[in-house]
C-alpha cells in the first residue's frame, strides 16, 4: 500500500515539471516574427525598382505627326555624322495612334526610294495601300541629284543595318515590317538578325546572298575607273552615268556586267540615271566587300518572304535564301508556315517596276499571317482567279504523267 501511494503523488510532480519547460518556448517566438517581418519589406523594396524599368520600355508611341511631312532628311549617328539619309512617306489616311502596320523599304544598287513607287501605287495595292504606311529609305548620296560625299569610307552592309535603328528612332516606331530588293534585301536581313525586337517580317525580293567573287571584283574596279574618265570628259557638273556605253570587255568577248553591280538599267524611266557616279562608286565598294549571308539566315527570328522572277538572274541567289531557311527550320516545319517563296514569270525582270497581281496577294497573305490588316478582306475575284490557275496546273501535270505511258511500245 505504501507503494502505491508513493506513485500517485509522484504523477503531479512529473507535470509540473513539463509546466515548467512551456515558458521556454517562447524565447523563440520573438526571433521566428523578425525574420516573417524582414521577408515582405525586402520584396516590396525589389517590386518597386522592377516596376518603373518595365514601363519606360514598353509604352512608346509613334510620332504621327511626323507622318505628315512626306520628306524627311534624317542624320546617320555619331560614327558617321556626315551622312544623311533621305526618307519619303507615302500614305493616304491620317495616321493614328492605333495604326501599327509601318513598312520601311530599302531600295537596290543604283535606285532610291523611289524605286517602290510603282509597286505602292498599282492598283492592286490599293487596299494595302489605304491601311498602311510606308516609309521609304534612301541611302547616304543614293539620292537623284545628290551632290558629293565628303568621306572616303562609305559605311559597309553591316553598318548599314545599324542606320536604319535611327529611322525608327527618328519616327519613334518600336517595330516595323522591312521590305528590301537587292542590296536593300540584305541590308533589311542584317537588321532582322541584330534587332530582332523590332521586326514584324521580313520580305525580301531577289536578295543577294552569296560573297562577292574575285570575277565580280575585277568588274567593279573596270566600272569604277569608267566612272572616273565620264566625270572628266564631261567636267564637275554633270554626273549622270551614260548607260548606253559599250559594255566592259573581258577575254575579247563582249560580257554583261553582273546584276549586283549593274546601276541601270536601259528599259528604266528616265528619272533612274541621275546618278551621282562617285557616291554610286563608294556604295559599290560596300557591296563588293559584302560577307556571306548564310550564315545569319537561320537565326533570323522573323516571319521571311522571299519573292524574285522565275526568268531573272536573281533567282539563283533568291532560291539559296529561301533554301538556308527551310534547313534551318527541317525539324520543325511549322516555323514555316508563313515564310513563302513567291516565284514571279517577268520576261522583262521588272518586278516593282510592272508589279503583278501575284506579289500583290502575296504581300496581303503575309502582312495577314504576322497579324496585321486582319481586318483586310480578301476580293473573291483573287481567290477564285488562283483557285482556277491551280485547277489548270492540275490539268496539265496529270496530262503530261498520262501522255507518256500511251507512247510505250508493246
């Protein structure tokens, strides 16, 4: 019994020693609350700083005033602040703020920007034409009648590309659809590649790809010293280039000179051989000195058409583009799903100069497939005009897989 009794009393103590282990506890609240209370103030302090960065980069609105002057002579940067280029706009509704489809355009060897003029303002580009704003870009001294370059390095197609960051800067434009030929194909195609951010597409007609060849070369330096003796037989006044010359001669046989370096051509409008010949000469220089364009093409960001003439000389070069980017792109061919090539049958090889009804539904399918004029509608007489074309293309291939087995011998 006395046992017993021992052991009951004992039972109190033994709590009250676990009472007395309790206060200890709350010696470690106080220090769990100061670091809950230190986590919030530290976010607070980074959402602040993060915030205000977002919103200076992303709110920019063009200058649609500025679209109102329809030319504008806008300076190069600090690297060549004795350049300019010249800039045309062509429109015809008031630009809004909400307008956002803007196509710069960069025109070719031996053109200005006037060389898109035609194309713009064909019939079949009337309802592009009335949704659009299309800023036209001259290089530095490409101009009609443009007077001397006092430099005697003219910016290479690298530098070129980099140039054009002061149009849109100029315009305040954060992105724009590019359209080149030419020359101006691969200047807009190294702009893509640098400044993916602001691009829209890329459409690109008859680009030149390839590195300039020791041939190629050899013929700038002839045509150059043939610029030189024009300027002093005719004197310092005149600087038109005499397109009707005999071509250069090499081997005692009378050969072309290449389409990258040829300035004019003879079944062009008067207004296309005004040409400054040494401005003309030091732009040459930058082409001839041209890198391989290959190897940029596959890490182009952007929507790319490609649109040259089945006939023409430039189809070589165009077919190599649009070639570099379907293997670019053989893993995962919905990448392509809005990158056409657009093959144009021109006996003459004037594509912007007599533009078709073909590049024209070509351009609306692509400005449509990156988003822009969605609200665009699509004429049923191009519809059902292509729809017919296909039905007959059809026609003539199974035609010609039929007509052969009936030619067999027994």
């Amino acid at each position: 019994m006395p046992t017993t009794v021992q052991q009951v009393e004992a039972l109190p103590e033994g709590l009250v020693t676990l009472d007395t282990i309790t206060p200890k506890v709350n010696l470690v609240e106080p220090t769990v609350e100061k670091v809950v209370d230190e986590k919030p103030t530290e976010t607070v302090e980074k959402v602040a700083v993060a915030v205000p960065d977002v919103e200076v980069t992303t709110v920019k609105e063009p200058k649609t005033d500025l679209f109102e002057t329809t030319k504008h002579v806008i300076p190069c940067s600090e690297a060549f602040s004795k350049l300019t280029m010249e800039v045309s706009i062509s429109k015809e509704k008031e630009v809004t703020s909400l307008q956002r489809c803007f196509i710069l355009t960069l025109h070719d060897y031996g053109f200005d920007n006037k060389q898109f003029d035609s194309f713009i303002n064909c019939p079949h580009m009337s309802a592009i034409r009335s949704r659009s704003v299309w800023i036209n870009v001259s290089l530095p001294g490409q101009e009609l009648e443009a007077s001397d370059l006092t430099i005697t390095k003219y910016p290479t197609i690298e530098e070129l590309a980099d140039e054009l960051v002061g149009v849109l800067d100029y315009f305040n434009l954060p992105q724009v659809v590019l359209l080149g030929r030419g020359i101006g194909a691969t200047i807009c195609t190294y702009f893509a590649y640098k400044f993916p951010g602001r691009v829209f597409g890329l459409m690109c007609i008859e680009p030149i790809v390839s590195q300039a060849s020791y041939m190629e070369s050899i013929k700038f330096k002839l045509a150059h010293l043939s610029f030189k003796r024009q300027e002093s037989k005719e004197g310092k006044g005149k600087k038109e280039i005499d397109v009707s010359a005999e071509p250069i001669v090499e081997g005692g046989q009378i050969e072309n000179e290449s389409f990258h370096l040829q300035p004019v051509d003879k079944t062009l409008d008067e207004k296309f051989k005004h040409r400054n010949s040494k401005n003309l000469s030091l732009l040459g220089q930058a082409l001839v000195n041209r890198h391989c364009l290959i190897n940029i093409i596959p890490s182009l960001q952007c929507d790319t058409l490609v649109a040259t003439n089945k006939n023409g000389q430039g189809y070589s070069e165009s077919k190599k583009f649009y070639r570099t980017i379907n293997d670019a792109h053989r893993r995962d061919f919905k990448s392509l799903v809005n990158s056409p090539f657009i093959e144009i049958e021109s006996e003459d090889g004037l594509i912007l100069e007599d533009p078709s009804m073909e590049l024209a539904l070509g351009v609306q399918y692509f400005l449509q497939g990156i988003g822009l004029l969605s609200a665009m509608p699509l004429r049923a007489s191009l519809s059902r005009q292509s729809s017919v074309q296909s039905q007959i293309n059809d026609t003539v291939s199974s035609a010609a897989i039929v007509e052969p087995e009936a030619d067999k011998p027994e």
